[in-house]
C-alpha cells in the first residue's frame, strides 16, 4: 500500500478563519487555525479563498475548474489543488461479476 501524505492549509480572509487539512493514508484530518499559526509551518498546498466561492463549489453551485482559477494559491496552483480534491472523489462501485481494472 502507498502512503500518501499531503498537508493542506486553507484559509478564508473575508470569515478570518483558516483550515489545516492532513491526509494519511487515505484519511483528512481537519484542525482549525489562526492564519497566523499557519505562517510558520511548511505545507504542500496553500490556498487563500472566498468562503462563499468555496461552499457554493462544494454544493455543486458553482463550477469547479472556475472557481479553484479565481482563488490565490500561496503555495502550490489551481491543478495541484484539483489533485488534491481528488483524494476525496466517491470510488467507482462495480458489481461483484464485474472485473477490477488496473488504472
């Protein structure tokens, strides 16, 4: 089994929250922060977003390839952040007779 192991921050300055998102092994860990704690630590992605961009996205209001190009990205870019979302993708289910495919 590979490892993956990404760290995320997210931060919303119009609600002046900010989110830090670990993924191991397939699993989110999501702490709330300062946006000043997250200036001293190292992630893979930062991103600086407009809570309500970020909602109506999640909610399938707006369009995601749109909306992840209107955010600033600190540390990382707009396709390197669409990677991430996609650890979170729902599996596609197959049905037991089905044979599993190799990606």
């Amino acid at each position: 089994m590979v490892q993956i192991r990404k760290a995320f921050w997210i931060i919303f300055p119009d609600t002046r929250e900010a989110f830090a998102i670990h993924v191991r092994y397939g699993v989110a860990e999501i702490r709330p922060r300062s946006p000043q704690e997250l200036d001293s630590l190292n992630p893979d992605l930062q991103v600086k977003a407009d809570s309500r961009a970020w909602k109506e996205m999640l909610a399938k209001i707006r369009n995601p390839p749109a909306t992840l190009a209107g955010f600033h990205y600190d540390k990382g870019n707009a396709i390197a952040f669409g990677r991430f979302l996609k650890l979170f993708e729902r599996p596609v289910m197959k049905r037991p007779f089905e044979p599993v495919r190799s990606p």
